[in-house]
C-alpha cells in the first residue's frame, strides 16, 4: 500500500460559495449520542439522545465576504466540507448557529453550522 494524504487541505462551501478555513474544522455527523445508564451494581443499558448535525471552524475574511448578510444570517443553506482524505460530508438545510465572532487581528470569521440532516458522500 501506497503513502496517500488522510488529513490537511479541506474545502468548505455554502451554497456553493467556496470559503478559506483556517485552522482545524470538526464535523459532528449528527448520530445519536448514548450514555451508559448505570445502577448501584451494574451497567444497565444506555439512553440515546439526538445531536445536531454540526460543522465548526474559523474561516479567513480577504474582506470580500458579506459577513452579516451571507453567513451570520444564514438559514436554509447546503453546506458542504471535503477534507484531505477526499471524503465529502454535507449539511443540508443548515444555519448559522454561532457566536458571530470576527477577529480583527486574525483576520477570521467563526463559522459554525447546523443542520437538520448530515450526509457522507460517496
């Protein structure tokens, strides 16, 4: 077997908007979250509870985004992420769902997704 990449370069987009991502991004695919449920002498069982499918990151402004408009008041978008691996995952319906954080110094937006619906593409 062959040295092939598995981590590094990624591309986000929304609404086919291609965007820089700095840093480390993560991916929440939205799988339900189980926790043991535990009694005074044993592991009963667990509980399942939902998650949002979620995408985090920070994204660099070259100052031609429209912050406010496009990103911080995002709804209904598809957003889609490819990391260096080549697997592509993609939120559909998604909002913006963060803080709204620019930094100035840095020059990055903080970019934060979720969605109703995640999906792995082939």
């Amino acid at each position: 077997m062959g040295v092939k990449r598995i981590a590094g370069f990624f591309e986000i987009k929304y609404n086919g908007i291609s965007v820089n991502g700095r840093g480390d991004f993560t991916f929440n695919p939205g799988q339900p979250k189980r926790e043991a449920l535990i009694s005074s002498r044993t592991v009963d069982g667990f509980s399942e509870k939902v998650q949002a499918p979620t995408l985090k990151g920070m994204i660099t402004d070259f100052g031609d985004l429209h912050v406010v408009d496009d990103i911080l008041n995002m709804v209904g978008a598809t957003v889609t992420v490819k990391s260096g691996n080549g697997k592509t995952y993609m939120l559909e319906d998604a909002w913006y769902s963060g803080d709204g954080e620019i930094s100035f110094e840095n020059g990055t937006v903080q970019f934060e997704c979720t969605g109703v619906s995640a999906e792995e593409m082939g």
